[in-house]
C-alpha cells in the first residue's frame, strides 16, 4: 500500500529532479531551449545574477530551498494543523528535509 509519507517524499524527489533539470534554462521559451541545445538530455551547470553565481549540473535552485524550509516548519509543528510563517522558516533556515532524526530514522 502507497502511504501518504511515501507519496510526500515522491512529490519532494520529483520537484528536486524538476528543479536540478531545469535551473539552467528557467525562464526560457521551448523555442529558445531549441535553438540552443536542440534535445536537452543532461544536466546543465549555470550562473546567476549575471554570471556572478556559478552553479554545478544537477545543482537545485532557490525554490527548493524554500520548500525545504516549508516542509520543516510544518513536520516540527507536529499537529498538522499549522500554516508556517516567516519566523518558522526563518528559525530552521539551518535544518532539511530528509535529515536524520536523533533516534536515526529518516525524517521527511
């Protein structure tokens, strides 16, 4: 049986492949991809912030950072109840999703 833990973390890996996938080319029009690569089949390293930002192929971008946050703030509240805030996130910015808890076990 498919739990909603598992399909949570399947949500979370494909946004991260999505993300790692398509960083280098956010933003862009499928013609513009085209031209450039024609079929895109790997990884692209990229910059930012005019070139100042040197990311490595398969790196994510800032979105998932946030997402990260996000789930963090909301696993640790622990009631499922709770709509994160600015503070929440800013209080775990240290903390991921997919850490390891102190008994060992995988968190989400």
């Amino acid at each position: 049986m498919v739990t909603l833990r598992s399909k949570f973390r399947g949500c979370i890996a494909a946004s991260w492949v999505g993300s790692a996938m398509g960083a280098a080319v956010e933003g862009w029009s499928r013609e513009g991809i085209k031209k450039k690569y024609g079929f895109l089949d790997r990884l692209l390293s990229y910059a930012h912030y005019d070139g100042k930002w040197e990311r490595l192929p398969g790196t994510t971008e800032d979105g998932i950072e946030r997402q990260k946050l996000m789930a963090t703030a909301i696993i640790e509240d622990g009631d499922g109840n709770h709509r994160a805030a600015g503070s929440d996130i800013g209080a775990r910015s240290g903390a991921g999703v997919g850490s390891r808890s102190r008994s060992g076990e995988d968190e989400v």
